[in-house]
C-alpha cells in the first residue's frame, strides 16, 4: 500500500488536502512552478488542485523534453 492510499497531505504550504499524484523533486525543480512547498524531499505530493497548477506550468518543459528526446 503506497502513501497515497493512506491518506497523505499535499506538501505545499497552507493546504491540509489529501494528495492525489507524486512528482520527483527534481523534475519538480526543474518546471519553475510558483508553489511553495512545506519542506524539501525526494517525492512532492500533490492534491487535485495544486496537481493542476503543476501541469499546466510545467507544459512547456514537458514538451522541450519530448523534442528533446526525438533529436536522438
């Protein structure tokens, strides 16, 4: 059973939901999001609300790593 079947908070400051997805911290660091998150660790987890606000920052990195990856 992983952590988010047992009911884990969002790790960005002031939110006491439940987190629904889990992002490394490194990619995490490396989309610029704007969220201020409560402490540093190897996994952020995110609730439905925040989860959505990381994708819709980090789109653009997410397609340079696409292109990226096709230049191989």
């Amino acid at each position: 059973m992983g952590k988010i079947k047992k009911g884990v908070l969002c790790s960005v400051k002031g939110c006491d939901n439940k987190a629904v997805r889990t992002v490394s911290y490194n990619v995490f660091s490396t989309a610029n999001v704007s969220l201020d998150l409560k402490e540093k660790s190897r996994r952020i987890y995110l609730c439905r609300e925040h989860y959505k606000i990381f994708k819709k920052e980090s789109k653009k990195q997410r397609v340079y790593e696409k292109w990226r990856i096709w230049q191989r």
